[in-house]
C-alpha cells in the first residue's frame, strides 16, 4: 500500500466501488441476473430423467435402442445437474443476453455447475421462502438492488398500516373477525406471501359444480399469541418471521454468489486503461464479491455491506425506519446500519482521516497556546496565507467511484466524503465514474438531492469533484509460449 503520512500530511489512492464495477466486469451480480438463474433452477424437473425411462413406450423393438439411451441418460449423473448454458437458460428472452455471451467469451465457465443435491436444496428454499415469491410476482417492477429495498419497505409499510387497524378492531372486539371487514384485499394479499391468514371461500366445488362462496380471511394461529387465535394478534411474532425469511433469503443468494459468481475465472488476463486512471491503495467495497482481488491484485478492501461466502454478513435491508408503528415495534433488524452492526461488518468509513483531521485542529490550537502574542499574530499570519487558516492537517486523497449509484440509501456515506473539504481545501478529490450519459445524468441527480446545489457546484467549481466515462476494461488473450522448434 502507498501511504504516506506525516504531521499534517497524509497520501492516498482510494477507490469505492459498487455492484457496477462488477458489472463492468461482465459479471452477472444484477438483480435480473439473480433472479432468472432462480427461475431456471425452479424450473429443472430432477424427475424427468428417471420420468423418460418409466412412461416411453416399448411397442417395437427399435423402440429397445430408444429404451437404451434413455436408461444410459437417467443414470448419468449429468442429467441432473444444471451448467452454465441451462443456469442462465432463461436469458435467451432477456436483454441482457448479450452481457452473458460476454460473461462466457471472457471467463472459465466449465467449472459452472449445480450438481441435484444444490439444485433440491436451493429448490426447497426457494418454495418456502416467501420474500422470493413476493419478488417473483412483482419481477417486473424490480429492476435493480434498489428497487428491490424499495420492495421491502413497501410490505413493512403495509404491515405497520395493518397492525394499526387489526389492533384497533382487538380493543373492541373479543371475537374472531375478518380481516377482510377491515383490511384491504391488496394489503391481505401481499401479506399473505407470508402465511399472514388462513382464508376460506372463493370457487369451490359441491356436488359436482362450482359454487362461489363468499370469501373470509383469519389471521394465521402462528402469528397469534400463544398460537392461540383468541389472544390476538402478535406483531412482534410476524415480524420474527419476516426476519427469519429475509435471512433464509440472503443464503440463497450466497449461494449464487459462491457456486457461480465466484467460480467464474479469467481466461484472459485483463488491464484497466484510461487516462488519469490510478491503482488503489485501499478499497471501500459496497459490493459482496472481492473482484478487484480476484481479478486485478491484492488490495486492503474493506467491506461497508459485508461480504459472501461460508461465513457470509451479508447486509441487505432498507435505509431506515419512517413508520412510527415499526419504530414502536423495534423492526430495526430491516434496516441496513442494524445489520452492519449486528453483523460485524468493515462499516466504519473515512474515520481515520477524520481523526487526523480532528488532532490537527487540536495540536495547532495547542502550538498557538505555547507561543507569544507577537509570535501569534506573526504565524497566524503566515498560515492564512498558505490558506490552511486555523486548521494545519491537511490531505491528499484521491478517491475514485466506480459504480455506485450514489443512491440516497447511502446518504451518509457521501455526506462524510464530502464533507473532508469543508473548512479548507485539504486537497480531496473525487473522480465519479459513469457508464453512459444516461448514468451520468442519474449520479448528478443524486448527489444534488444529497448534499444541495451550493455544495456540489462548489466542488466542481475548483475542481475537486469531476464526472469521466468509466475506465475501459481490456480482456487481452493470452499469448501462447514459445515452442523450441529443436525439441
């Protein structure tokens, strides 16, 4: 690592990078890409095999060579494994079918595969899991990693809504009663992803025909105290399960992350070229993968979200809390600093130079103490003129961004970066990295809505803040070693 510090100085190359650096990378961490491997997996019939062999005809005896085949394909234990062709099968019909050819020109996927017992596994969390199925019914509203917390906080939002009517109807009620009467058929509905009720009703068939009868909604025993409907309804025991559920999520997509993402080797070696472009000396990673490690070379990352693998912190949550019925209920386990927390994740960001900034101020101010009026006014005086006035620290930071939406949800974040040059200039300078017009506009927007319009035009007025087209990523084939014609 690079770093250079001494009193009041302190030399830096650092780079934060988000899930567009890997994406840069032509690998596949999108949310789409995520969740169409899921559908494929859900997809694989494990029976079918064994299913061609049992129910083929045997009516004539070519049909014995067919018999043959079939035997041969059902014990082979490939034919219940899924590679990388059938895991992103349903990227045929997709968009970005063009970003997984390039995932496959660039990288090693022969090691990609699932064999039955991952698949059955990853099935069974996938059935039972019920933030998978609300996100699947609602795929085409979910784009990307913040529409998908978007999503969260919407059902926590319909829940803290329901709590308030539900308790309202127990203060005065000391019956069962439908939640129908009081509830909307959305609200019941998106709960119910969950196992919120038990509902009775609907189409049914008597005698032979179908009979509509008129359709009533309980609330679920297991979310009432005691498990016992007649106590009423638990909060604090649905919102557990809605804790457990997003936990068991976020193992599934560990899953992904190990037994594909991170198996994905180069087959090239790769370069990164663009002018001004500097190598890090530390990296802050909103990302779960360690691809610069992997693919580039062997850097301090810290992980402000967590990382993936056996002993995944993976945090995947909402920004805060904005109901006071969740607030009243502790439902902070949604929100992303509770996991950071909670989780043990590198979530301390630009601390260290906050301090030396703070111990700066500290050891100036005592220096001035010590020295005489005369001499006060004197090197008072000189410091103003160097522009560093009462503050002696100053940096040298050059900080990268590549890839992060700067998205409101990491609002503090950008507010602590941003704030390094406040009093001085202690020469801190960001470089955004964008993919396209279109991104570039998006990264603007947002860093306006953060930190307002003075502070950002003062950045880019003095030139400590500056937007440039993302590096260009080189995949170079590798050369083939010399062959001593002699041998």
């Amino acid at each position: 690592m690079r770093f250079f510090a001494f009193w009041g100085f302190i030399k830096m190359n650092i780079l934060i990078v988000g899930n567009g650096f890997d994406l840069s990378h032509y690998l596949p961490t999108k949310y789409d890409h995520f969740m169409l491997v899921m559908k494929a997996i859900e997809k694989k019939d494990l029976n079918k095999p064994i299913n061609d062999v049992l129910y083929s005809p045997f009516e004539h005896p070519i049909h014995l060579i067919t018999k043959y085949f079939k035997i041969t394909h059902a014990l082979d234990q490939k034919s219940y494994q899924m590679n990388f062709e059938q895991l992103f099968s349903e990227f045929k019909q997709s968009r970005d079918m063009d970003f997984i050819h390039k995932t496959k020109g660039n990288y090693d996927v022969s090691s990609i595969y699932l064999t039955a017992v991952q698949i059955y596994e990853i099935q069974n969390k996938l059935k039972k899991n019920g933030w998978y199925q609300y996100f699947k019914n609602h795929v085409e509203e979910i784009k990307t990693w913040i529409d998908f917390e978007q999503k969260i906080e919407e059902v926590l939002i319909v829940l803290a809504k329901s709590i308030v009517q539900i308790e309202k109807v127990e203060m005065n009620i000391n019956d069962q009663f439908d939640l129908l009467d009081i509830l909307s058929k959305k609200h019941i509905d998106t709960l119910n992803f969950f196992g919120f009720s038990n509902n009775v009703g609907g189409a049914v068939k008597i005698g032979g025909r179908v009979t509509n009868i008129q359709r009533q909604a309980y609330i679920s025993t297991k979310f009432c105290h005691g498990k016992n409907i007649d106590n009423g309804f638990s909060a604090t025991a649905f919102l557990d399960f809605l804790q457990q559920e997003l936990e068991d999520f976020i193992q599934v997509f560990n899953l992904y992350l190990e037994l594909i993402v991170d198996k994905l080797s180069s087959i090239n070696s790769i370069s990164l070229e663009t002018d001004g472009w500097t190598y890090p000396d530390k990296i802050f990673s909103f990302n779960y993968t360690d691809t610069y490690q992997r693919l580039h070379d062997s850097v301090n990352v810290e992980y402000l979200h967590g990382s993936h693998g056996e002993n995944q912190n993976i945090v995947l949550g909402i920004s805060d809390l904005d109901d006071v019925s969740l607030k009243k209920l502790k439902a902070y386990g949604f929100t992303k600093y509770h996991q950071k927390l909670f989780k043990d994740t590198d979530y301390i960001f630009l601390d260290e130079f906050k301090r030396i900034i703070e111990d700066g101020k500290k050891k100036f101010d005592a220096d001035l103490k010590l020295m005489s009026a005369n001499a006060l006014n004197d090197i008072s005086a000189r410091f103003i003129k160097r522009g560093l006035g009462s503050n002696a620290t100053t940096l040298d930071l050059n900080f990268m961004i590549w890839g992060h939406s700067l998205d409101i949800s990491d609002k503090d974040y950008i507010l602590d970066l941003f704030s390094l040059n406040d009093d001085i200039d202690r020469n801190v300078r960001v470089t955004v990295y964008y993919f396209d017009k279109t991104a570039k506009f998006s990264l603007l927007n947002n860093l306006l809505a953060i930190l307002g319009k003075d502070k950002v035009e003062q950045w880019m007025k003095n030139k400590w803040l500056c937007f440039k087209p993302n590096p260009e990523i080189k995949f170079l084939a590798q050369e083939s070693p010399d062959v001593d014609q002699a041998s």
